[in-house]
C-alpha cells in the first residue's frame, strides 16, 4: 500500500493529472486483485468518481463488477 498511495501523492505534488490517474488505476486494481486473492471478490473498489461517497465502491453481485 504505501509505494502506491506516494505514487498518487507524488502525482498530486507534481499536479501531474496523468500520472495521477494511472496510479489511481494501479491503486484500485491492486486492492481488487488482493480481495480475490483473499476469496473476497465481493469487496470491489472502482476508481473514483464525482458522485457522493461512497461512488469507488461497487456493490454488484460477484463476477458483475463493471470493468474500469
């Protein structure tokens, strides 16, 4: 967890949108790829959106979490 969080911290430091969002991408696809690891795929985590809070959590039924 932490050389991801400082990835997206170093992003915002830089005010670098890009890098920003690809470590966002890389953040989010590793807690996913952990919950399957730890027969957890039900806790799905999608990039962030402008929506209310809770808007990264998807609570679609296991194996429908949309692809981002």
């Amino acid at each position: 967890m932490k050389d991801p969080l400082l990835s997206i911290a170093d992003a915002i430091d830089a005010g670098d949108g890009r890098r920003f969002t690809a470590s966002m991408r890389a953040l989010t696809h590793g807690c996913n790829a952990c919950h399957i690891s730890l027969e957890r795929s039900f806790i799905a985590i999608g990039l962030p959106t402008d929506q209310p809070p809770p808007a990264n959590q998807i609570f679609a039924p296991t194996g429908k979490a949309p692809k981002k």
